[in-house]
C-alpha cells in the first residue's frame, strides 16, 4: 500500500510535466514567449473529492512577468485564511510543433494550514499551478488565450491514510495583440 501512496504523492510532479509537456525548453533570457497578461476565466472543471478545502481561483487571473520573461507570478485564493497565495514559476517556450501553444508556466509551492475553515487539522498542502498559453485569430486581430490547471494535493502524516488531490482545469480568453 505504500508504493500505491509514493505514486500518488508523484502525481502533481506528473502533471505538471504533463502540462508542460517533456519537450517544454525553459526560456532563455529575451527570448521568453509573452505569458504575462490578464485572463479571464470562462470554464472551469473540478475533479476529485477531499476533506480539505483547495485552492480557488477568480473570474480573472492577472499573470505578471519578469522582466527577462523567464519567470511568472499568478496569485491564486486560499478560501481557508481568506488570502491571495502568489505562485512565482518558470517560463518554458512550447516546441514548434505543438498546436498554437506559444508558452507555458509552472508553479509548485507548499503551504501548511487548517484543512477548511472551521477545521482546527492542520494539512501540509502541495500547490501546483500549469498554464498553457496560445494565440488565437478571431476576426482579423490576434488574442492570447490560456487554459491550465490549478492541484491541491495533501499528504496525510498517516501512511496508512489515502493522498488526496483536488484538481481545477480552466480555460479563458486574454488580450487582443
């Protein structure tokens, strides 16, 4: 039952080189595809089911970058604490051949805190942020549109006890260029 658990725990690492995809190449210094860009959020999809409150996200998300484009901030929700949690990630340039994609961000961090809000459990939650951005025609001007995935995932102190990981997917339209 052990390894079942490690394999779980590896999860959120497989889904963001998922998302990023194994032929994602970090950017290079001026040379970064543009990330940076207010989204807004039309669809979202929730999977899985956890005792834990996850992460959210808003109608928007602002995504800012670096100045040399190799790095990107997004601030998510922490619905428990009633506080914005700033994920800062890489920036990966998308290969060619993959349909649209221009970039790619990905952002993991750890935080502890209560399980939900009126829990005094204290959860060590892993935190993983993946988007995809691609530009799109409509009409005759160009548009950055973006989708992604937002992971809560806790690993319990038990060993006996189950992974648990709640995942958001969302897609959105950014600006025209």
């Amino acid at each position: 039952m052990r390894n079942a658990h490690a394999l779980v725990a590896l999860l959120p690492f497989a889904l963001t080189l998922a998302a990023c995809g194994p032929s994602a190449i970090p950017c290079v210094a001026g040379e970064c595809p543009q990330v940076g860009d207010l989204y807004q959020i039309e669809s979202t999809q929730v999977s899985g089911s956890c005792s834990f409150t996850p992460m959210t996200l808003g109608s928007s998300l602002n995504v800012s970058q670096s100045g040399d484009g190799m790095r990107a901030a997004v601030a998510v929700f922490d619905p428990v604490q009633g506080v914005p949690l700033e994920l800062i990630g890489d920036v990966y340039t998308a290969p060619e051949n993959t349909r649209g994609v221009t970039g790619e961000v990905s952002a993991t961090t750890q935080v502890a805190r209560p399980a939900t809000q009126i829990s005094a459990e204290l959860v060590n939650m892993d935190v993983t942020f993946t988007m995809s951005v691609s530009v799109t025609t409509v009409g005759e001007k160009k548009q950055r549109s973006m989708s992604g995935a937002l992971i809560s995932t806790v690993t319990p102190s038990d060993p006996e006890e189950e992974v648990c990981q709640i995942t958001i997917s969302f897609s959105g339209p950014g600006s025209s260029i």
